[in-house]
C-alpha cells in the first residue's frame, strides 16, 4: 500500500452557538500520507491539527470530503478504518482506579482483540511500565501516564499510530524513551503522524511535513526541501572586540551578539560567503574564528504561518 491515510477535500464547519458564529476549522484539504513514513503535522494554535486527527479517529463527524485509512474509506467501513488506525492523544485521560494492565485489557476488549492474542505484558515492557503494572493509574507520574497513553493506542496492533503532542511537558529521559519505541516501530512497517510544538523533534523525526495553517495545508515537502525554502545563513565570527563595518554587499545584514560576536546574515542564492570576508579583510577586520548557521524549520514555520 503506498498510502496508510488519504484525504479528500476535507471540511469541518462547527455550528454556531450562542453568540459565537459558526466555525470553519477544515477548508476543503487534500492530503496523502505515505504508508511506512513518520510524517509531522504542524500548525499554531487553531490551525485545524486536532479537528483532523479527530475526524481520523473517529471522533468528530466531517462536514464534506472523503477519508481513507489504509485502505478503508470511513464513510463504507468505519470499523475496519478505525481499527487501522492508534491515537495517543495530547490530554491525560484515563481511570483513575484502573492499573495499566487493567486499563490496557479494557482497550484491548473494547477494539474486539480476543484473549489469545493480547500483548499486555510486552506493552508494559515496551514503555517501561512492568513494574507499576499493578498500581492504581491515580499513583502514577505525569510521565508515566503518557507511557500508559501510548500503550493504550497500541493494544489493537495499528498500522497507523498518531502521536497528538507527545512529548509535551515530560522530561528528557521519557523524550528519549518514546523517541526511541517510535523509531523502533517505524522500522517495523507501523506509519507515524506527529503533531508537535517542538518543532527541532519535527525536524530530526520527520520525514515528510505538512503545515497547516487556518484550516488549509500550506505546505506539504519532504523536510529537507522544506528546510531549504528559506534563502538565508548567518556567518558567526570572532573578531576580538568591537569593529568598525565597512559597507557589506547589498543583501548582507549585521548585529552584535550578547556574547560579543558579530553575526552576518546573508541570502546564499545571491551571496557567497566569500564576497561578505573578502570585504571585512579589505577592511582590516580581524577574524579570529567563522561559523556558519542554517535556517531551521522554526523559521520557515515562522515564514510560513505568519499572518
């Protein structure tokens, strides 16, 4: 299958109510995921994100369009394309008097998954939870309740897993734990979708991202292509102490760091950085030490959304 999720202009309009005027969270989206990938999912605030993982999951009812997941359009066989697909969403929701293992087979039976071919134990294992097996959910640390949230998305075996904010306000050691279980279950055929704030994660993670802004996709590339839509490099040097500029070449600017450095910014497709030292050692500025910045995804997601 080369798609795990396909959607076809995709609308959600939230009636209005009271004094507050109808919504429209999706216009008309058009989105393919590729089955096997880690795919990111981004947008500010209000953007649309949680609308649709929502519908995806079955959870909110789509205005107008078409959704297929791994291969199942939702409107003719809503069981199947739910059982394709596992959220662990952003919000601790969960039993409180419940244990993990008891919370884990109540998911299970909830998907239909028979006796025989539940994975409890393995679960447990996998998110590190074997030892607080048996302690009420109430007892447990923020941490490890979104340990127990990842395990409760895979406990029908999905080929899709979303991750909705995972890795909000836990520690390093918990990131590294989930980073490390998602890799692994990419490697083994399950496709990925991250929705997140740190955009460095998307970054490292992802291999393809789309942005959604307003209820529209707009942008959709492989991350690499993405990171390379902004035409611009910071040059970081060491001077020894303040300087005085000559006039750089038109399109370079520059500023003085809290550290003392001077940074210089130019657009690479019209700039080399060659032209921008030849000037300053024209000039007799002192270099003692050059290095070089990229634009990051936090700046083209910046470029992208801005109003």
């Amino acid at each position: 299958m080369s798609d795990a999720i396909r959607i076809q202009g995709l609308s959600k309009t939230y009636a209005a109510q009271g004094p507050a005027p109808a919504k429209e969270a999706l216009k008309g989206i058009d989105l393919d995921i590729p089955a096997g990938s880690i795919f990111g999912l981004l947008g500010p605030n209000g953007a649309g994100k949680s609308t649709m993982i929502n519908i995806l999951a079955g959870l909110v009812n789509k205005t107008a369009g078409r959704v297929t997941i791994w291969g199942f359009d939702q409107d003719v066989n809503p069981r199947q394309s739910r059982a394709a697909i596992g959220v662990m969403p952003q919000e601790l929701n969960m039993d409180p008097f419940f244990t993990p293992r008891a919370s884990l087979e109540v998911q299970a039976g909830l998907y239909g998954v028979p006796k025989a071919e539940r994975w409890t134990d393995e679960l447990l294992a996998l998110v590190g939870l074997t030892d607080q097996a048996n302690a009420y959910a109430r007892s447990l640390s923020g941490g490890m309740k979104r340990r127990l949230l990842l395990a409760k998305a895979l406990v029908h075996r999905p080929h899709i897993l979303v991750l909705d904010e995972p890795t909000a306000g836990v520690d390093i050691t918990l990131r590294e734990m989930l980073w490390k279980n998602v890799r692994r279950l990419n490697e083994q055929g399950m496709t990925i979708i991250l929705t997140t704030h740190y955009l460095e994660e998307a970054e490292q993670m992802c291999d393809e991202i789309a942005i959604i802004n307003h209820g529209q996709v707009v942008v959709r590339q492989d991350t690499q292509t993405l990171l390379s839509r902004t035409d611009g490099k910071t040059m970081v040097l060491d001077t020894g102490g303040p300087v005085t500029l000559p006039p750089l070449p038109p399109g370079a600017r520059s500023e003085i760091r809290p550290d003392g450095r001077l940074a210089i910014s130019y657009p690479p497709s019209r700039l080399r950085a060659d032209q921008i030292l030849d000037v300053l050692r024209g000039a007799g500025v002192p270099i003692l030490d050059v290095a070089t910045e990229q634009a990051d995804l936090e700046d083209v997601f910046v470029e992208l959304t801005r109003d």
